[in-house]
C-alpha cells in the first residue's frame, strides 16, 4: 500500500467499499441519488418515446402508400406492384367516415376495413372485450374502442346504426352489431377510429373507396435505408408518407424529451458534483492538522493531490455502485408489475411510465459520468496549493 493510499484509507475512518462510514455516507448517497435521477430519466423519456412510437406505428405502419387515382392505376396493378416489396408485412385496408347512431349518442368516427388475419394483429393486444371470430364477412359487425362505445351505451352483441356518404347524396344507413372492443389510451384512435371487415365496407360503399396499405419493416431494418432502395417505378403508383409527416405535432412533441431529459442531467449532476466538491473540501477543513503534519514532513503538493483524487474516486465509483444498482431494480419491478402509473394517461397515450434502458447505454453514461467526475476532482484539487502549514497548524 502507498503512503497516499494508506492515508486517503485512514481518512475514510476505515471504510469498507459497500459500507461508507462517516461523512463519505453524504457525499456517495448525493452521487447515488444523482446517478438514479439520470437513469430514471433517460429509462422514461427514452421509454415513453418508443412506446407511443410504437403504439403509432402498430396502427399506421412505418410507411402509408396511397396508389394514385383509379383513371391512372387500377387496385389489381397497385397490389401487384406491392407483392415484390422487401417489407415484414403489409396490410390493406380502406377506410371511409361514418356517422354512428346509437340510442344515446350520435358520433363521427373513421371507420377502417381490414382483412381478418391483419385484424388480430391491429387490434389483438389492446382487445378488452368480445371475440374476433363473431368479425364475419357475411354479417355487418364491427369492432369499436371502448370510449366510443361507453359514450354510445353500447356492450358486445348490441346493434347500432352507421351512416355513409354517397354519390347520390342520400346517406347509406347500415346496421351493425358490436362484436368486441379495445382502447389503445391513444385518444386519436379511441375517440374515432371503428375497425370491420373489408368486404363489409366496399360491399357499402363501392365506388368511393380506394385502397391504402401500412407497410411495416423488421426490427433490423432503417425504414430510409429501405425506402431508398425501392424500385423507383413504385413512386410512379403511390404516394408515400411518414409517421413523422402523418403526426408532425406528435413527433415534435416526442423529440421535445430529448432536451427534457439533458435539462434534467445538467440539474441533478450539477447537485451531485457539487456535493462531491464540498465534502471534499469538508474533508480538508476536517483533516486541517493531519494536512499540516503532511507537509511539514515533506509531502508534495503530488502526493496531497494524489489523497485528494482517491477520496473523490471512492465517493464516485460507490456512490456510481448505488445509483445504478437501484435504477436497475427499479426499471426491472417497473417493466414486469407497471406499479407506476400516470395519472392522466390520455396525455401520455399510455396508463404506466415505460422505462428503457440498455447495457450499452448504461456504461456509456458511467464511463462519462466518472470521467466528468474525475476532471472535476482534479480541477477542485488544485485548491491544495494554496494551502500553508503554518495556518493549518496554528492553535
């Protein structure tokens, strides 16, 4: 053991290194607290930003591709057009606007024609009551979101009426009977979005309707990268559009977490090094005789700085220890048991606070949280020089 070394160990009153004893205990629970603050926030904004990215995605696809009017391409060249596509999936649907009577309410919604196999993959994870097989081309069924058909008093198996345009201007009036319902807390979709089957909606309305289609890709493919390597002739049958161009205010919104999130970091580190700095400083005024004796029997101003640099490594690293430690056990009960809930889910399109964290990001914000930590110790160092053994001895 070196001379700075055994000096920095008595100083700490003989700390063990998951143990701090004496006022080491402040200083690493403010670098513990401030490392779990920083994951805290970075696990949620990174989490809130995926899962209503997600939520919007699942619905609408990375890509819409509208084809052109029927007098330039007919649906049969467009779906051909579409089958050589290197995408996971691919859905078509149409969709018109309707007008639904109940006998308590009177709606506008969107109402969406889809096939049966895309249906469950749509709607299957937000289902929360009725089935989808009673979904039947030969009967008029729908499936609607929970709010509208609470608005509506509507329960599975119940009949309501929905109400078309058409060319002759009379609407077209259909009955149909509520087969199931979901809620996505997505209030673009629970508020007006109506799913049933896509035979069921161009049987109504025939010549109105033009065929749009969500395209999704795998999770190891960049949507631009795909995009760009496109036959060009696709360009010439559709028209392509974005999440991000579809919902510009969302994702505007969405990309206002990132500063969020640094606001948050400069804040909650800026407490924690100054923390760090003023139990260091705490440590010389303590330690002032100690420092003393040091000098006068010859230590360097290098050897002091050496003691100075230890102290604040072992209140980095433990109080670093901590802070992760906790945010993971957090992240981890939050994400199985989602026992932190928002209070006003329709503002966040989701009821629990998603967390997201990665490994590789987690050593990427410690290496540089130490390393900031580090040049911070060394520049608050340089207090030492300043130091005189006389004053420091003096009774």
């Amino acid at each position: 053991m070196t001379f700075q070394r055994f000096v920095a160990h008595r100083w700490l009153q003989g700390s063990g290194w998951f143990f701090p004893k004496g006022s080491a205990k402040f200083a690493v629970l403010a670098i513990a607290l401030g490392v779990f603050i920083s994951f805290m926030a970075i696990a949620a904004g990174q989490g809130l930003q995926q899962a209503i990215h997600q939520k919007v995605r699942h619905f609408e696809g990375d890509f819409l591709l509208t084809p052109y009017p029927t007098e330039i391409i007919s649906d049969t060249l467009a779906s051909h057009q579409l089958e050589a596509l290197p995408f996971s999936q691919i859905i078509e649907y149409t969709s018109s606007t309707a007008v639904l009577r109940s006998s308590k309410k009177v709606k506008g919604i969107q109402v969406k024609g889809v096939e049966s196999e895309d249906l469950q993959f749509l709607v299957g994870d937000y289902l929360l009551r009725g089935e989808f097989h009673r979904l039947s081309d030969s009967e008029f069924t729908a499936i609607l979101s929970e709010t509208i058909a609470n608005e509506s008093g509507l329960n599975i198996g119940d009949d309501f009426f929905l109400l078309f345009n058409s060319s002759t201007g009379v609407p077209k009036q259909r009955r149909f009977r509520l087969a199931a319902t979901f809620q996505t807390d997505f209030p673009t979709y629970d508020q007006q979005l109506a799913f049933t089957s896509l035979s069921t909606l161009r049987g109504i309305i025939k010549d109105d309707l033009i065929s749009e289609y969500s395209l999704y890709t795998r999770d190891d493919q960049d949507p631009l990268t795909l995009l760009e390597s496109m036959d060009p002739l696709v360009f010439d049958f559709f028209e392509v559009s974005f999440l991000a161009d579809r919902y510009p205010d969302l994702y505007q919104w969405i990309e206002l977490f990132d500063l969020n999130i640094l606001i948050i970091l400069v804040v909650v580190l800026g407490v924690a090094f100054f923390a760090l700095i003023t139990t260091l400083i705490s440590q010389i005024i303590e330690r002032r005789t100690s420092l003393g004796l040091l000098i006068s029997m010859g230590a360097s101003q290098f050897q002091l700085r050496v003691i100075f640099s230890q102290l604040g490594g072992y209140y980095l690293i433990v109080g670093a220890f901590y802070g992760t430690f906790a945010a993971w056990v957090l992240i981890l009960l939050q994400n199985h048991f989602q026992f932190l809930k928002f209070q006003n889910p329709e503002e966040y399109y989701i009821t629990h606070i998603p967390f997201e964290l990665g490994i590789f990001d987690t050593l990427i914000f410690l290496i540089l949280f130490i390393l900031i930590g580090y040049i911070i110790i060394q520049i608050s160092s340089r207090v030492l020089r300043r130091l005189n053994p006389i004053q420091l001895l003096r009774i």
